[in-house]
C-alpha cells in the first residue's frame, strides 16, 4: 500500500553516540560478521548478523544512528534536495484539507479525522449535520508540543447517543495506543488513559453505558517478545468508572469454552435497536476469524454468558454488520470475488444465511454498508472502486453513476439509520471528496475542502496486462506527464505490494506531482498475493506461490524497458513493509534490471520475522519455519538470505522508524549489513532512520514531505539525473 512514510532528520544525539563527526565518513560504517548458522530441516543457513536483532545492544544501537548519520549526510549533499523537500510541501498544502475515517452517528452527529491543509498532524473533529459548524474536539498537536515528541489519534469510536468519543494516541509512530473518553460536552477526558489497547476493536453498548475494548496482557522483561500479542482480553467498562472496575468478558483465558487460539483479538459489535452482541476474533492480520454472538442483556448483568459459535476460520467471513436480528457478513467461502450473506441471529445456524449480495462477473465485492432500507457494496475493478446498489430481494445489484473514475470508500454509518449514504472518492488525477448519495444522484459535500485548480493536470494515465512468466496478465497502471518521449531516458519507479489481498488502488497523491515535474514516470503493478481479481490471485502470491509476486514485478520492470518507458540506468523500484518482499526478491533475482531500489521498512529476513512480537501475527500470511514446507517457503521469499557476495546491485536505501511495531528495524538493519558488503558495484547503500517514527501511521506531515524528498533525490541522483554536492 503507500502509507510507510518517514521524517527527515534522526535525533541531534546521533552523531555523538556513533563517536563520530559526520565529515568522518568516506563510507557507511562496517557491520562486525559474526555468524550464528543455524539448521531447518536438514537445511543450515548463515545469519552473519544476527546479534542485531537485539536493537537495545549499546554496539548495535551506535551502529544503527551511525548510519542513520551517514545516510543523512549523504543525502543532505544531494544536488536540489532541499528544493524538491519545498516543492512537495507546497504541493500538499495546494490541494487542501485532508479529511478521512468519517462516521456518522444517530442525530446527524459526523465525527471525523482532519489535517487542515499546513497542518503536521490530523486532529478529531465533529459537527451535527452536512453543513453544521465544526467543533475541535482532540488535537495531537497539543501532546507534541508538550513532550517534544510526534503524538497521533489511532482510532476513534463514538458513543451512539454522541455523548462521549473513546479514541486512541500513541506516540513516536510507535501504535502503542493507550485508550481515552472524552465527554463531548465539556470537553474534559474522563479518569486516566487505559495503556495497551493498540487495536481499534472499541464498541458501545446501545445504552451508551458500557465500552468495550480489548486489552493486551503486560509484558515482562522474562516474557518472550512474541508473547505480546497472544491472551489478549476484551474488557467492558462503565462509563465513568475507574479502569480497576472493568470486567473481562471474552478472549483465550476469559472464555476457554469456547477453544480459543492464544493468537485470537477479540472485539464486540453492538448495534442499537439489536439484542445480539457479536463478537470476533482475527490474529490481526488476516481479517477471518470466528464469530460468536450471545444477548448484550446477559453481557450488561455480569456473570456467564451463553456465547453460541456462529462461524469459524475456515468459513471464510472477513467483515460483518449486524442490524436488528440480522447480521451480514461478507465472505469469500464459495464465492472467490466475494458475497455478502444474511443470517437470522434467532436461528444462528450459518447453513441458514441467504445470499443477498453477488459480486458482478468482472468486479470483486471489497465491502459494503447496511442503509435504513438496502445494502450498498464497494466493488473493485482493477484500480477503480464504484459503488453498486442491492435492493432487498436482488442479489445482482446495480452499479451507481461515479462522479468520476477512481475509487471510491464507503463511510461509516454503523447504526444504519440512514437512507442516503456517504462515500469519498479520489483518482489518479483527482483529489479525494465526499460525496451524499441519494437514490442515483452524488453530490458533492464540501465537508472536505479542495483548493481550486488541485487537480493534477496534463497527467496520462495508462492501464497495461503484462505477460508474466507464465503467461497469467499483471494488471499495471502507469502516469506520466503529456509529451514524455519513451527514450529510456524517463526516471521511471515501479510500486508493488502483493500481500494480504491488498490492491494497489487508484488514489489522489499531489506530492507525485514533484517526481512527474521532473519528467519521471510512476508506475504501480497489482502483483499475485493481491486481490484485484479476487481470492484466487490472492492465493497465486501466498506462502508457497510466494515467487509469482516478484516474477509478476521482473515481468513489469522488463516491459517497462521494452515500451521505452526507462532503461535499467533509469529504472528503480519500491516496496513498503509486507511490499519488501517483492521489491528485495526482484532486487536480489533481477539485479541488472534496475539503477536503485527503495525499501521502505521492508520485511527483509522472512526466516527471522516471526521471532518478533508482530511477526508472530502474520505466520497466517507467511508461513511458519516450524513446519518444513512453509520454511522452504519463507527461505524462498527472504531477500537477506538471497544476497550474494561479490554482486553488482543496483544502489538501495533503507527507510525505517526506531519505534516499528510492525516490522522490526533490525530487519533492514541485517539486509543493509548485508548488501554493503556484498555489493560489487560500488554504489552506495543507505539506511535512512527516524527515531521518532515507527512504520509510518502517525507519522507528521512534515516528517512524511521529508521522507518523499529524500527518495525522489536518492533516486535520481542514482539514475544520473542530478549529483551529490561535494
């Protein structure tokens, strides 16, 4: 996806804890080997850098910054840097407001998430109505500017009645939020924050009177760091009431009837006017799970609660709503472009639901929302989203007008008290908007504001199917600006993902405007492990088909040379967290394709992955190296152990936060160790750090411009486009 973005500048302290000035450097400090083989399955493998897997290591740690110092200093020299940095918060600022995660609430209260257009960080806002004045209700700006360091709203779930907003703030681009009420009236929090609620899995009884929320177990210095995540509680408290108060209602060791995995999050769906709380379990990162509901009366009374299982793993339900008796659940089991099914929670017996929403031949149901009277679903074909209207008692559904092509995303209204409904929608070319959809007419809100003239004009936007190796079609979109002469000549950047099922989608992005200015072209290929088509490409990029993923990015990067889009001396390629494997695989497999390559707090040593507390989670995408073909799998699909001595790579950069919890900096700190010293191309190998982001959510504005323009600068400087100063 596009959001693992960075800040410029590493913490002054840097260079003094390396011991080094920064005119010291002719090259990036050398990593000590000290390798530590180890045998899976019959197979040994070397890890010559292991011990940087311990960050917290003082010779580790001065490592770290001190190429953190050099990576700063070598790309402060670059030619135009601090220009193309201005140019790109310019061009930010242009296009307006940011506006994102609106839900709107009984009573016609909208609460939403805004980064007013110079603004560093989102703020949570609310008004009653379209066109009702807007009330400031949180700014994280206030806790920066307090601390000194970065603070951001991680989620936010109102009360039905709108008397009350539990949101959560973490800081340092860290995620680990902790939970705050706030009374919307007085503007005052209630009690003391409530630590270790990382994940967005807030509700509210009908009533109001209760939240609920799910709360990790402390971690002690003998605990594991994979334990973080496993017998997490769901916990129900009063509104008002001291944390001491809150009662354990769900999860492995609340509810152990019910054979819950350790690795199960749990939440609870409540839903005014309904009997039936729902609750959900995922391991955080594949959205299945299981599905139980029991009464909220039983719930609110304390004591045992009859749950009743309703659905497991293997019956496929990645998203639910639950209205009156009824609860909806989109599901791929049977149906690999996705459905939505109806169940009569009376009667919760899942070979009872009815299909009430298909996904036309050529789209893919990518969600959907309950109105007063329908379902509306979000259906993907390739880049664009539209939206497609089901009656009740028509399960083909017709599609809606756009007001233009691009994607488009439903927004929340989760007491389903609305007839009309609210959706965003942005392209390639144009900036994000809301817009009211009533009966088959969109109209623009103005709840986000966008400066005239935003729009990215004289843009191509190109749709290509690309031959892959074996034949199968890669979708790829590629933008460039009118009159660009397909020489070879273009700097030309390849963006995949090809994980989890998520798609590169069409989106509205004005800092790409400073790369395309430059006569860059960008170009973002839908690689197998994606969902444009649906569960089966999905499944042609997973654990042992890992390998399509970046053969399916060779394959672009190889037709982009071949249209004369680029050359190899011009032609880079991008990959964030889960997206490391692809770009690092097309890297180390294909290395003459490419003049640079950037990845951004890439996985890069997918054997060691699951040794951290988030690697953990994602076995269910990945794999396991306990069992021998999901280890030959994961030995497949791991960039640092394809590195090869006396090799001539393209020039990389590493960009990372200290603070990740989603992928470990060590992971880019082994690769960059790695790659220095096999590197026989005498091109340089960056490891950009920031010690106070994480993997880029809540990251600053101005620490996300400064990311941008240390990229667009790195990489042209490596494909001949500027120089470095002396």
């Amino acid at each position: 996806m596009t959001q693992w973005l960075f800040a410029r500048r590493i913490v002054a302290l840097a260079s003094l804890c390396a011991g080094v000035a920064l005119t010291a450097f002719a090259a990036p400090p050398v990593a000590p080997v000290r390798d530590t083989p180890q045998t899976y399955h019959g197979v040994t493998l070397h890890d010559p850098y292991r011990y940087m897997e311990n960050v917290r290591d003082p010779e580790v740690k001065a490592w770290l910054l001190s190429q953190g110092t050099f990576a700063r200093a070598a790309l402060d020299r670059i030619a135009g840097r601090d220009k193309l940095e201005q140019r790109i918060a310019q061009l930010s600022a242009a296009s307006g407001d940011t506006v994102r995660d609106l839900i709107r609430m009984p009573g016609e209260r909208i609460f939403y998430l805004k980064r007013p257009a110079r603004a560093k960080q989102a703020r949570l806002m609310m008004r009653v109505g379209l066109h009702g004045a807007e009330r400031l209700l949180v700014n994280p700006e206030v806790q920066a500017a307090q601390t000194g360091v970065p603070h951001s709203i991680n989620y936010f779930v109102p009360s039905w009645d709108g008397q009350h907003v539990a949101f959560g703030m973490s800081a340092g681009g860290s995620e680990d939020a902790s939970l705050y009420v706030l009374n919307v009236t007085t503007g005052k929090l209630l009690g003391a924050p409530i630590a270790r609620v990382r994940e967005p899995n807030v509700s509210w009884t009908p009533d109001s009177q209760f939240v609920s929320y799910n709360q990790l177990k402390v971690i002690g210095p003998e605990d594991a760091e994979t334990e973080t995540y496993l017998d997490s509680r769901v916990m129900l408290l009063k509104v008002g009431a001291p944390e001491a108060s809150a009662r354990a209602v769900f999860g492995p060791t609340v509810t152990p009837q019910l054979g819950l995995a350790r690795l199960d999050v749990g939440s609870l769906l409540f839903t005014p006017g309904s009997p039936w709380v729902v609750a959900r379990t995922t391991d955080t990162t594949l959205p299945e799970g299981s599905l139980f509901v029991a009464k909220v009366s039983e719930l609110e009374r304390g004591g045992a609660v009859a749950w009743r299982q309703v659905a497991s793993f293997e019956d496929r339900v990645v998203d639910i709503e639950l209205r009156g008796d009824d609860l909806y659940m989109r599901t791929f089991k049977g149906a690999p472009r996705y459905k939505v099914m109806k169940l009569d929670l009376r009667t919760p017996v899942l070979a009872n639901a009815v299909d009430v929403a298909q996904a036309p031949q050529d789209g893919v149901i990518e969600g959907f929302a309950l109105t007063r009277d329908g379902l509306i679903a979000a259906v993907r074909e390739s880049t664009a989203i539209g939206l497609r209207r089901y009656p009740a008692g028509d399960r083909e559904g017709r599609a809606m007008k756009m007001p233009f092509v691009g994607a488009a995303g439903l927004l929340a209204d989760p007491a389903h008290v609305y007839g009309d409904v609210l959706y965003s929608m942005s392209g390639w070319t144009q900036p994000e908007r809301i817009f009211q959809l009533n009966g088959e007419v969109s109209v623009d809100t103005r709840l986000q504001r966008v400066s005239t003239g935003s729009a990215l004009t004289g843009v191509v936007v190109e749709e290509y199917k690309v031959p892959s190796h074996d034949g199968a079609l890669v979708p790829m979109t590629v933008l460039y600006r009118k009159g660009l002469k397909r020489d070879g000549s273009n700097p030309t950047l390849l963006d995949g993902y090809g994980a989890y099922g998520f798609s590169e989608t069409a989106h509205f992005d004005p800092a790409s405007m400073a790369w395309l200015e430059r006569g860059g072209v960008l170009a973002f290929a839908n690689v197998r492990g994606s969902g444009v088509y649906g569960e089966p490409w999905r499944a042609a990029g997973f654990k042992s088909t890992k390998p399509n993923t970046w053969k399916d990015g060779i394959a672009c990067a190889q037709y982009l040379i071949a249209q004369g889009f680029a050359s190899p001396r011009t032609l880079a390629v991008t990959g964030g967290s889960a997206g490391g494997i692809f770009a690092g695989r097309v890297v180390t497999t294909a290395p003459q394709l490419f003049a640079a390559a950037v990845f951004n707090v890439g996985t890069m040593d997918s054997i060691r992955s699951e040794e951290s507390a988030n690697g953990i989670t994602n076995i269910s995408e990945f794999g396991t190296v306990k069992k021998p073909d999901e280890f030959r799998a994961l030995l497949e699909m791991s960039t640092y152990h394809h590195i090869q001595d006396a090799t001539a790579y393209p020039a990389v950069m590493f960009v990372h936060g200290l603070n990740d919890p989603r992928v470990e900096v060590w992971e880019s700190a082994k690769a960059a160790a790695r790659f220095q010293a096999a590197t026989a191309s005498a091109k340089p190998v960056l490891l950009r750090l920031d010690a106070q982001a994480g993997h880029g959510i809540g990251s600053t504005a101005t620490q996300r411009h400064a990311m941008r323009a240390d990229i667009y600068s790195f990489l042209l400087w490596q494909m001949g486009k500027t120089q470095q100063a002396p």
